[in-house]
C-alpha cells in the first residue's frame, strides 16, 4: 500500500465518510466520529495520535 503526502489519510471502512469530513476542515478525530454515524463497522474507542508533521 503506497500512501502519499496529502495533509490527511483515512483507511477502513468508513474512510470515505472521513475524508469528506476533513475536506471540510474537521480534526481526524471528528471525522473518526462522524465515520461512527454512518457506517455500522467505524466506533469502539478511538485513540488520536499528533505527529506533528502538518503542524502550522
């Protein structure tokens, strides 16, 4: 799998509803939680990882 350099990622099954959240300018942590309203196999608990490379 070959990721590029794009300011944010999204992988699984609610990767869709994610990117779309942060298209829009949500944290990754909110589009984690609004992946979680839409698709049936995105919850559980979500643990946020800062690495510091988009940092402004």
């Amino acid at each position: 799998m070959e990721l590029s350099l794009y300011k944010y990622h999204a992988i699984g099954s609610g990767a869709n509803f994610a990117l779309g959240a942060m298209a829009v300018d949500a944290e990754a942590i909110d589009a984690v939680k609004a992946s979680s309203l839409h698709d049936a196999f995105t919850g559980g608990k979500t643990k946020e990882i800062n690495l510091g490379v988009y940092d402004e």
